[in-house]
C-alpha cells in the first residue's frame, strides 16, 4: 500500500511550483493567450524550478531519479497556473525523459548533460499524426529498415516548437528486415536541418494559443541506426506512451482545479435578486459533481503513476483509464464553470472561457507532455 501524503522532498517541489503558478503563469495567461506567446523569461524562471533535471540521473548531469508520482504531482500544479505555460516548461521532457529512460549510453551522453545543465533547452518531440483515427501504436508514419538505416516517411501535427527545435524525436512504426519487430511504435532523433524535415506553417488551434504547434513532414528522411531512440536494438514505448498519458491527465486535474477554484469563489461573491450564487440549490449541486469528479480522476492518476514507479503490470491500463476519465472531467468540469458565471461565463475578461477552450484540447493533445 502506498502512503498519499508527500515525501518532503515532493513537497517542497510542489509548494515551489504553487508559488510559480501562482504568482507567475497565471498573471501572465491571459496576455500570454492573446499574444499567442509566452514570455521566454517566464518559461525561463519556470525551468529553473528544476522539475525536469530531478527525473535524471546524476550520472547524466541530473540530480535525481525519475518518479512518475513526483511527475504528476508536479505537472497538476503547473497547470493550476496555466496550461499552455505548463506544456511550455515541460516541452524539453518530450525529448529528455524518452532518452532517460529507453536511450542508448551513447545517446544519453551526448544530449542529458547539455539539456539539464542549460538554459530552456530547444528540444520537442512529434507523435500526434492529421487523422481522424490516430492510434499511437498503430501509427502512418513509417521507418522503414534499408540495411544501413531508416528511411521514415509521414507527417506529424501538433508538434510544440518545433520550428526552433534542435532536434525532434519522431515516432513512427518501424517496418523492414526484423519481421518480430515490424508493426512497433519507435522513436527516432531527427537533429535539425537533416534533409527531407520539413517545418509547416504554425497551427491555429481553439485554445493553447500561447503554445507555439506546427505540422511536420518527412519527405524520405535518412537516419543512421544510431539515431533510432536505444540505438539498434530500439526501446519499448508502452512505458512511455503511458508516462505521455499520465501526464496529461495530471494538467487536466490542475486545469480542473483551477475552474473549479474561480466558480466558487464567483459564486460565493456573486449576489443574484439578493442571494449569492452559491446559495441556489442547483449552483451549489453543480459545484459538488465538479469537486467529486476532479478527485476521482485524480486519485486514478496518482495510483497510475504509482503502478508505473512500481512497474505493476496493470500500470499501462490504468495510466490509459486515468487519461480517458480525464478528458471527459476537464469538459465537464469547464464547461459547468463557465455556466456558474452566467454570461460573465462568456467574457474573456474571464478566465473560465479560456480553460473550456483549453479543456476540448484535453481529447486531442496526448503528446505534448511526458511525466
């Protein structure tokens, strides 16, 4: 059994990151969405948290070991805070924690001490394929085995910063030569400038506007086999598909909280034909299904994220009910928001207009953040 009080070395990270969230992102959200960016001296500060350097290893110029628990702990109090600023501070994981956990030494040497020991490092990662039936283990987008490498051919979307990128790891399913091998989701190191990457135009997106996403396309991009995440003999994805899952479900949660938190302090202030919002019946049921659905998918998040630490062979299961569940509660959850706000709901002097839109993305973004 585990315990659900954090260790202190978590909870010192977490109040850090309140306060981050707090007094940083969520000032700056609303600018931030309608300049469709963020302050790079935001992001900055928000790095230097140390969120990402305490998943790797020291012997990789990190200062800890990777826990998913810490992980979601940590990327549910980003997201109170924003969620298009917390996917923005979490965007090097995409590229760092894949390598941590499924690269090469080789490939560890060369990018783990440079991305931790640095400034905001420009690395992102490309999973999400154009499709209406885009399955991350059944992927379009191949790497196709020639005897000295991989060929890979397809097209990616929704790929954060990825037009100033120094490198992206691709994921795409391998075919060739090794036939127990063919059909598998495998990640491959694409360095910037590599012939037959081809940068789109920025995506417009309903929400997450502060987040920069484009297309990406591979016109016959010839990798070395080194260049194939774990060298030759490659990695397992499952791990990390669910890491992807957990962590989005943990922003949905913080996003959630964040709603919830704001349509009740409006309905507590709000006063309507001389009663406050939060006295009417139906107001009050409302916020209650909100606060009820946001701790059951948080409490499956936590246990997901412990079964992944503990590599319990449910953990991918549960690490994919916990994403499931939470794509419907951010919805929901927002939704209801802007409905306890009244018209005011629809303003955008408002912020709860503003996370229903960030909340639809919920269904549609697993990949942009890696716990």
């Amino acid at each position: 059994m585990y315990s659900f009080d954090p260790t202190e070395e978590q909870q010192m990270l977490i109040d850090a990151i309140q306060r981050y969230a707090t007094n940083d992102l969520r000032p700056k959200m609303r600018d931030a969405e309608e300049e469709n960016q963020l302050p790079p001296k935001l992001i900055e500060k928000g790095w230097e948290l140390g969120f990402l350097q305490a998943s790797i290893p020291e012997d990789y110029g990190g200062f800890g070991e990777r826990s998913a628990v810490t992980g979601v702990l940590a990327a549910e109090e980003l997201a109170y805070g924003d969620l298009a600023g917390a996917m923005a501070v979490m965007n090097p994981g995409l590229f760092a924690v894949p390598l941590a956990l499924g690269g090469s030494e080789a490939q560890k040497n060369k990018y783990l001490p440079p991305i931790v020991a640095g400034s905001w490092p420009k690395y992102t990662a490309a999973l999400i394929e154009p499709r209406f039936d885009f399955d991350a283990n059944d992927l379009r987008t191949l790497a196709i085995e020639d005897g000295k490498g991989y060929l890979l051919t397809g097209e990616k979307t929704f790929v954060p910063y990825a037009a100033d990128a120094d490198a992206i790891l691709v994921y795409a399913r391998k075919t060739g030569q090794t036939a127990h091998l063919d059909g598998i989701t495998q990640g491959f190191i694409i360095p910037k400038g590599t012939p037959g990457l081809e940068i789109g135009e920025r995506q417009k997106v309903l929400g997450v506007h502060a987040l920069p996403l484009y297309s990406v396309r591979l016109n016959e991009v010839h990798l070395k086999r080194e260049d194939r995440l774990g060298g030759a003999n490659g990695h397992e994805f499952a791990p990390l598909l669910a890491s992807m899952r957990l962590a989005l479900a943990a922003l949905a949660v913080g996003m959630s909280r964040a709603a919830l938190d704001f349509a009740i302090d409006y309905a507590k202030d709000r006063e309507v034909f001389g009663v406050k919002v939060a006295q009417k019946q139906a107001i009050a049921f409302m916020l209650a299904e909100m606060a009820t659905e946001i701790e059951a998918i948080r409490l499956l998040t936590w246990e997901a994220a412990w079964m992944l630490d503990t590599h319990h062979a449910e953990a991918d299961k549960e690490a994919y009910l916990a994403l499931t569940g939470a794509m419907d509660m951010a919805m929901m959850v927002t939704d209801r928001a802007v409905q306890v706000l009244g018209g005011h709901g629809y303003i955008r002097e408002y912020p709860v207009e503003l996370w229903m839109r960030n909340g639809r993305g919920i269904a549609t973004l697993n990949g942009l953040a890696i716990i």
